[in-house]
C-alpha cells in the first residue's frame, strides 16, 4: 500500500482520502425529502464531498436551510443550481437571473462551492446550463405543460431559450482549460438526449426539447472528463458513450420511487484508487 501512496502523492493525484458522493433533485419541499436529509448521518462524511446539482427548491430560505444541514456533514458541498432554483413566481425577483444572482450569493455566503474544487490531480467542474431545444423542438403540449415557462422570467435581451443557455454555458468557458489527471464534471441539465434510457416509449419523450443542451456535452468533451454527472430527468442512469461514464441519481419526488429516490451513491474513491495501484503494483514487483 505504501508504493500505491507514493504514487499517488507523487503524481498528485490526491493529497489525502477522499470519497466524492453526489445526489440530486432533492426538492425539499416535500416533508419526506427533508426527513431524509435529516437522517443522514453527522460524523460519517467528514472527509467527503457531495455533487449537489440543482432543484433543491426554489424557496430561497429553504434553500440556505437545506446547504447548512447538508454543509454540516460534509467537508465540501459544490452546487450548480436547477431550474427550480430560478423560478420566481410569487417571490421578491424581478427576473430569474436577479433570482441566480441571489442564489450565488447565498451559496457563498453559506460556503458552498460554485466553481472548481481541485484536490491533488482531481478535480471536480461544477458547469451550469439550461436547454435551447437541441434535442428537439418544443410544441403546443409543451409549452402548455413545462412550467418553467412561466415560473422563470427574463429581460428582453433573452428572448430565446437558446440565449438564455449561452449566457450559462459561458459562465463554465473559465473552467475548461484543466489539465489535471482526473476531472469529474457535473451539470443540472443533461448535456445529450443518448443519455437517457432507450426504453422510455415515444410518447414520453415530449420532454426531451427542455432537458439540455448538446453544446454541454462540447464542453465536457473539451474538459476530457472522465466522469459526468447530471440530473433534471428524474431517471437514474449510468451509461459510457466515447469514453466518458455519465451518471444520473435524482432524489426526485416521492412518487417517482419507481424512476428516481436514489440517495447518495458514491461516484469516486480515493481508497478504491490506491487499492488497484496497489495490486498493479503488486503485479509488476511479482
Ligand atoms: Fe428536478
Ligand atoms: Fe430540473
């Protein structure tokens, strides 16, 4: 074990432990989601960081609430907000970017992390997003039944959806020029529609204009991530297209137990690391 440590440290690929843990979609309005933040243990995360991407609610009190307790048990929490996040029906915010404005500041305020998070050779690319219709077009039932219609709002300049993703995707252009060992990314929005389940029937797939943008995936390619996970779908996948392992692990409500309730899955450890350079090693002084 001792030569897989020198490895490590040497290539500095990690300074010290680290498990990196994610889940999503908590939406915390609903009693049970709160129960089981609640539950989660205080002292087993000590060392850890959890991927938090979007949809925790778009209730801003609740918000700070739900960062403090999860903050309270993790070494680190990186967030991306969802679109939840920016709806602002019935709030203080006069458009939705006010609202994202709010948002990042609550997350510092709080000491939750919204941009790279590196430890050793990992690093870890928080990339904001919204969709622009690259993976169809939207239509009647759609803009009837996607409540982010009317629950966002924006100034004129972003008249187009398509607009309001390249304001966030070039947010993430700071970001993309790492040449650490091992990036794992992760985004709100789904960054190519082969991600999701080719079981789901024809007539479900209505959603699909609304939940990402292709142009996502250019920057994931770009940033060479070895993992990327995502959310906003509510359906928990792990798929591998042209070499990079996409995740999903939605929370959810609670009646999409069938399709999503994933709680926290562990998406990379520094142990299980050394454990195969250990063995390799093993192999080669054989
Ligand atoms: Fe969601
Ligand atoms: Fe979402």
């Amino acid at each position: 074990m001792r030569a897989a440590n020198d490895i490590l440290c040497h290539s500095g690929i990690v300074k010290s432990p680290m498990k990196v843990f994610a889940v999503s979609d908590l939406h915390a309005d609903y009693r049970e989601n709160l129960d089981w933040i609640d539950s989660l243990a205080r002292d087993r995360y000590r060392e850890d960081v959890l991927l938090l991407a979007g949809d925790v609610t778009d209730e801003l009190r609740l918000l700070g609430s739900t960062l403090r307790a999860l903050k309270s048990r993790f070494a680190e929490i990186l967030f991306v907000p969802g679109n939840h996040e920016l709806w602002i029906d019935g709030g203080d915010f006069s458009c939705s970017l006010e609202k994202f404005d709010g948002v990042m500041s609550l997350c510092s305020h709080e000491g939750i992390r919204t941009g790279v998070y590196t430890q050793g050779c990992v690093s870890i690319v928080p990339l904001l997003g919204w969709y622009d219709f690259s993976f169809g077009q939207s239509d009647a039932f759609l803009q009837r039944a996607w409540r982010n219609f009317w629950a966002c709002r924006w100034s004129a300049e972003f008249d187009l959806e398509a607009k309001i993703c390249d304001f966030f995707l070039r947010q993430n252009d700071r970001y993309l020029s790492t040449d650490d060992a091992h990036v794992i990314s992760f985004s709100h929005f789904l960054p190519r529609f082969e991600v999701m389940p080719t079981a789901i029937p024809e007539n479900r797939r209505k959603v699909y204009p609304v939940l990402g943008s292709a142009r996502l995936d250019h920057q994931i390619r770009k940033l060479q991530s070895a993992i990327h996970v995502y959310r906003h779908s509510h359906i928990n996948q792990a798929i591998e297209i042209d070499g990079i392992r996409y995740l999903n692990n939605a929370f959810a409500s609670p009646k999409e137990a069938r399709i999503a309730r994933e709680k926290l899955i562990c998406i990379f450890d520094t142990e299980a690391v050394l454990s195969v350079l250990a063995g390799e090693n093993r192999r080669e002084s054989a």
